[in-house]
C-alpha cells in the first residue's frame, strides 16, 4: 500500500488508551513445540502422534471451552427472550421467532460475516509477531460496520411491509415488527461487539468474554422479566433489552482491552491510520461477510418458508423451537469453530505447515464427538423439550415428530462450522461463497420447496431438502480442507500479510 508523506503522521495514535512502556510485556510468540513433534523423526510415528494429540487437545481445549461458553451465554441471552415472549402467547412466540430469525438474522449474518476478516488478519498478524496491526485491523473493521448498520436500520423500519411482501400473515407480520423495531439498536452492538471479539480470539483472549457474558445474562434475565411482565412491555420491552443487554458486552470487553496489560502491544490506542485502506479492507470483508451470511440466513429461510404452509401458526411455533435447540448446540460447533480459526491462522502466520494441518483435524473431531451426544440426548428427549418453550400439546407433538431432522442437522452443524473456521483461518472466504451458493440455494431451497409443497410433506419436507443441502456443502470442504496442500498456505499469508502491513 502507497502512503503520501503524512504517512508517519496517519501512524500516530489520536487517541492513546494508554502509552506502551518498553516494560511492557510483549505477547508470547507462538509454540513451536506441535510442530517440532510432529517434524521429530527420531520419534515413531504413534509416539508422534501421541504426544502430538495431547499437546493440541490441551492447547484446544483452553482456547475453545471458553469460546464455547461465550457463545453459548450469548445465546442463552437470546433465548431467554424468546421465551418470555412465548409465554406471553402462540401468537407473540411465532412473532418473536419471526422477527428474530426472518429479520434480526440478516443483520447478524451480515455483521458476523464481515467482521470475520478481522479473524483472518488478526490471527496470521498475531502469528507473525505483528501485533501493532491488529488494532489497526479492529478499528477499520468497526468504521465499516457501522456505516453498513445505517442502511440495515432502514430494513428493521420496514420489517412489516417486508415480512408482508414475503407472503406471511398480517398478525404475524404487524406483531412481528413491534418485536424488530426494539432490535435497532442491537445492529451497531454487533457491528462493535463483532471485531471486537475476533480481535480478543485471535490472541487466544477468551476467558474474560465468559465472565463478561455470564454477568449480562443475569442482568438480562431479571430486567428482561421486569419489562416484560412488571411493566407491561410486552415484545418491545423483550427486544430493547435484549439489545441493552448486547451493548453492555460491547463496552464490558472494550474496557478489558483499554486495561489488560495483555492488549498493550495489540492496542496503542485510536489512530488515523484506520481510516486508510479501507477500499481493500471492505472488499475482503465483503468476501468473508457473503460467505458466512449464505450459511447463517440458510435454516433461516427454512422458518420463513414454513410461514407459507397451511397452519402456519403451527409449523412456526414448532420450527421455533426446533431452531432455538439447533441455535443453542450450534453455539457449541461455533466455539470451535473460533478455536479453528484461530489455532490455523495463528499457525500459519508462525510458518508452521504440519500444526496447521493436524489442529484440523483434532477439532473437526472432537467438535464431531460432542454434536453426536448432543444429537442423541434430543432424540431421548424429544417429547418434553417443547415444554421448556410453551405449554401446548399441540406443539409438543409437532416437535416430537421433527426432532429426527433435528438431531441430523445438530450432527452435520458439529462439522460444517469447524470447517468454515478453518476456511477463515486461511482465508478461503470467497471460495466457500461459491461452495454455499451451490449447495444452499441451488440444491437446499429447492430441493426443501419441492418435497414441502409439491409433495406435500410440509415443514418435514422442507427440512429434508435442506439437510441435503448441507451434507453436500460438508462433503466438499471435508474434501477441500483434506486435500489441501498446507506449505503453499503458508506462503499465501506471508505474501496476505506482506500486502496488509502498513508499517513498511
């Protein structure tokens, strides 16, 4: 990248959250150990793999089992206010389901998807030992997520007419967008909370986001029932506080990255220098954020087009819960699929080929192992999960029955986003685009619409195509990430980061 001559001035901070002091101490560089076991000849190669497993479990699992966490209370955040819309009715649960995978995911897609870029620049800079980028890297991220929350707000404004547009009934839709307009605010939460988390993740800083999102869940719970039922607020009062809820983790972790002495060589503080390259930065993130909005807005469609069936009521209130089950286990391969990206990218940022290769395939299999108990727990469970959700036997049942489409998606969602990370870890964004298109939209939509209407099978149907749509997008990153030549990537991110380094 070319500068003009205030260039060193662009490098000055606007801001400074603190000066660095030559005492501070410098984030440790990578272990090099992994790779030094994997490339010890002298070792037979089932002592090599031993010691090897044990060595990248442990490093796993102190990176993931916090991620999993975070996750996982973020959306117990979220699902709390479904449920206290669900008591307050059917009619407010299939609304809040509604709003909230048919609207409010478009925009966590899309702020998910384009702040991913940071994981990818962030872990291969962190693994290079170029720590004063990932700042940098942060704060252009968050410039363009929050110019691209203003147009999305325009969306949440009109949720009615467009939910109305899409065929759903007018109670649905009218109540469904006093739920969405409560969600504004949460759109510019994510748009920080977003590079912010991957800007923690990427230098394996995970555990204060647990303690961060523990404390908001309780607070979220209480003040949520307060709103809710104490003064009367109805769905609104569930959305504001849900989007209350996620601006207290934006400045909760920002706060840890002013104080931590582990982010004085990461963060320097506000500095012009942000606001250069922020043409390239957008089309990479563009990249990353089409990627991962084809896969988050995919079982999305799946409750949208359930609208469309006879008793849509029904299917909508079923599929809800089906979908916030799924949501919540989902959360579990999204940890690991943190852990992924960033054990690769670091990784390969460090120039190290074989640790790349061999984190992926631990992580896809332990992330395998915990979907399957998870799907086998649902199936046990299958005519009781509903409760937890509304009291009618009439979704109970129509739970039950879905459940089997349930426990496959949990099984094939346990490999698919690990897979994914590692696409982030090494940049593939694009190529996955490509991949999703195919196996979604070309085979999954269609596929689910035929076997739904055509055939008659209903939500069953839809959900049938859908999966199939899924297994086909697993297969072929399965296949991609197995045949992948890891030397050649690591080369890719010290040419990516040669590109991106504006301190030459």
């Amino acid at each position: 990248m070319e500068y003009s001559t205030n260039a060193k001035e662009l490098n000055e901070p606007i801001l400074l959250s603190r000066k660095p002091s030559s005492t501070s101490a410098s984030p440790g560089p990578i272990s090099s150990e992994l790779e030094d076991t994997l490339s010890n000849s002298d070792l037979s190669y089932f002592h090599r793999l031993r010691l090897a497993t044990c060595l990248e479990l442990n490093t796993l699992f102190r990176l993931a089992a916090p991620a999993v966490i975070v996750y996982l209370l973020n959306n117990l955040t979220s699902m709390s206010t479904q449920i206290f819309c669900g008591h307050l009715g059917n009619l407010q649960l299939a609304a809040a389901s509604l709003g909230n995978t048919g609207i409010q995911v478009f925009a966590y897609g899309l702020m998910l998807g384009m702040g991913s870029a940071v994981e990818t620049l962030c872990g291969q800079a962190y693994g290079a030992h170029k720590y004063e980028m990932l700042g940098v890297y942060l704060q252009r991220s968050m410039i363009l997520l929050m110019a691209t929350g203003v147009p999305l707000t325009l969306i949440y404004v009109f949720s009615k007419p467009i939910l109305l547009a899409l065929g759903e009934s007018e109670a649905i839709a009218s109540t469904a967008a006093v739920f969405v307009y409560g969600l504004i605010p949460q759109i510019f939460a994510y748009a920080a909370n977003f590079p912010i988390q991957k800007f923690l993740q990427a230098q394996s800083i995970v555990l204060p986001s647990a303690y961060v999102a523990a404390a908001t869940l309780a607070v979220h719970v209480v003040l949520s029932w307060v709103l809710v039922f104490k003064l009367g607020l109805g769905l609104l009062g569930a959305s504001l506080m849900l989007s209350i809820s996620w601006w207290i983790v934006v400045v909760a972790q920002f706060v840890y990255i002013l104080v931590s002495d582990k982010c004085k060589t990461t963060w320097t503080g506000f500095t012009w220098q942000a606001f250069t390259g922020l043409w390239d930065f957008l089309k990479l993130s563009t990249a990353s954020a089409v990627m991962l909005c084809l896969e988050a807005w995919y079982y999305q469609i799946l409750v949208l087009i359930a609208g469309l069936l006879k008793n849509p009521e029904i299917a909508l209130d079923s599929l809800s819960v089906c979908m916030t089950i799924s949501g919540w286990v989902f959360m579990i391969a999204v940890g690991f699929n943190a852990a992924a990206s960033v054990r690769v990218s670091n990784e390969l940022g460090a120039g190290h080929p074989k640790s790349a290769a061999f984190a992926v395939v631990i992580v896809t299999f332990s992330s395998f192992v915990i979907a399957l108990i998870f799907a086998i727990m649902v199936l046990v469970l299958r005519h009781v999960i509903s409760y937890a959700f509304t009291d009618g036997a009439t979704v109970s049942d129509a739970v039950s029955e879905l459940t089997p489409f349930l426990a496959a998606s949990i099984i094939l969602n346990g490999i698919q986003p690990v897979l994914s990370g590692v696409a982030v870890g090494c940049g593939w964004q694009a190529f996955v685009a490509y991949v999703n298109v195919g196996s979604y939209y070309i085979i999954g939509i269609p596929l689910g619409s035929v076997l739904g209407f055509t055939f008659n099978l209903g939500a069953k149907g839809i959900w049938s195509g859908m999966l199939g749509g899924t297994l086909v997008q697993t297969l072929i990153l399965l296949w991609v990430t197995f045949r992948t030549d890891w030397n050649k990537e690591v080369d890719k991110a010290k040419a990516r980061l040669d590109q991106w380094d504006d301190t030459k």
